[in-house]
C-alpha cells in the first residue's frame, strides 16, 4: 500500500504532461491566408502557371517605387516564391531544387570554390529571364550563402 501514493503521482504528472503535449500540438492551426489582396491579373497568372501550387501566403511590397505581389507556395514537393506585378507579370522566381539536380557547372565551382561544402538549401532564382542557383552551405561549422550563374560562375 505504501507504493499507491507514488504510484498515484507518477500517474498524475504523466497526465499533465500529456495533457501539455496535446495542447500544443492543438496550436498548429494556421490563419487562412488572404489572397484579395493581389490583383486579378496575378491570381490568373500564378493559378495558370502552377494549377497544382497551393498558395501559403502572400504579399504587398514595394522596391524602387514599383508595387510588387509576392505569392509564396508548395507544389508537390517545390516550395516556390514569386514575385509579380499588379499586371500578373512574373518577375522573380525561386524555387527549391535538390541538391543532387543542380547543373554540372554549378557542383564543378561547389567542388572547387567550396570544397567539402555541405549544401543545407538550393533554390533557382530566376530573375529578368535569367537563372542562377542560390546555395546556402555549411562549411567547417559555419553558414555561408553562394550565388552561382548556369555557367559555374559565382555572381557577387
């Protein structure tokens, strides 16, 4: 009978540590995102261009005095950022790609700029038309970010 105090504890505190874990994991609920605030123009574009892509969030922003429309996103297993104006014009895209589909140039200069780099990110920028492979790399212990062009070359 001396063991049925610490028995009821040990009971006791496990309840309402599974009863915490619970309700934590009840706080995973997210905010249904807003997506009146782009344009006609751009909401025809994206769901045109990506009719599989579910829209995660979206934004209005400002750079040099032109209003822009970002539409963050997830397509299968593409997480993809677009950047459009209010005309449904696409002007900046990156999406994620896997490491192991990066062009040969690109994991030519990985190997020779930043040998025994571990790549933790890789996205394609796609930017005026034109194509680069952003990287974000752990080496000896620290982060670093590379931009690499198609060709190999790394973009400053």
């Amino acid at each position: 009978m001396k063991y049925t105090g610490r028995f009821l504890i040990i009971v006791f505190a496990l309840t309402l540590a599974l009863t915490g874990m619970a309700a934590a994991q009840d706080n995973t609920k997210t905010e249904p995102v807003n997506i009146k605030i782009l344009p006609p123009a751009v909401l025809q574009a994206f769901k045109a261009s990506y009719p599989d892509a579910v829209i995660k969030g979206v934004d209005k922003e400002t750079e040099n005095g032109v209003t822009l429309y970002e539409v963050e996103s997830v397509d299968g297993k593409i997480n993809r950022d677009l950047l459009y104006t209010a005309d449904g014009k696409a002007v900046e895209i990156e999406e994620s790609i896997a490491p192991e589909n990066l062009p040969a140039p690109v994991k030519q200069t990985l190997d020779k700029e930043y040998p025994g780099a571990k790549i933790l990110k890789a996205e394609i920028l796609t930017k005026n038309g034109i194509k680069a492979y952003e990287l974000s790399l752990q080496i000896k212990g620290k982060t670093s970010s590379v931009t690499i062009d198609s060709e190999g070359k790394t973009v400053k």
